[in-house]
C-alpha cells in the first residue's frame, strides 16, 4: 500500500467511526432496544473484551504462550477480585510472571 492509499484508508475508518459515535445520539429517541436485547449487548461487550484479554494472554502471534504469562494473568485477576489496588494488581501479575520466567518456566 502506498503512502496515499494509507491516509485514504486512516480518512474513512475515521469518518465511519465519527459517523457511528454520531448516529447514537441521533437514534436514541427514534429506535426503542427491548430490555432483552440491551441485556444481549452488554454481555456482547463483556465477551468481546474478556476474548481480546484472552486472546493476549494466551498468545504470541499465531502461538500459544509459555506458562509464565498467564500464571501473572491469572495473579492479577486474583488481586483485582480481592480488591487489590491497580498499581499492586499490575505489580503482582508482572511479578509472577517475571519470578516464573527466572526459574525456567518459558
């Protein structure tokens, strides 16, 4: 792709996205969501970010990761349920990772 198709490509991935934040308001009092269906899309939203939390925790490219990575995940979950501040959680889950890696655990 040459330098122009590029800043084409950059100007309508943002005119749609400015288009789309847009359209919510405008729509707001034209289209009426049943409760279900707002219900349906908020849990849509959970599991599409919990999926990319996955997806990055699990792998390197077309690769699944070694234990250590998702060990520090795992630990910081941990720490984030039990209420943990978010310096601590990241700190925890970078040092379990980090501790796991020294010991030879890929």
């Amino acid at each position: 792709m040459t330098g122009w198709g590029v800043w084409v490509g950059v100007a309508v991935l943002a005119g749609g996205t400015y288009l789309l934040r847009v359209a919510g308001p405008m729509l707001r009092t034209r289209v009426e969501v049943s409760p279900r269906t707002a219900a349906v899309l908020d849990r849509a939203a959970i599991v599409l970010l919990v999926g990319v939390a996955l997806t990055g925790a699990l792998f390197d490219g077309p690769d699944l990761i070694g234990w250590a990575r998702p060990a520090g995940v795992a630990a910081g979950v941990l720490a984030a349920l039990c209420k943990a501040p978010l310096v601590l959680v990241v700190v925890i889950a970078a040092g379990v990772a980090a501790g796991l890696r020294a010991v030879g655990v890929a």
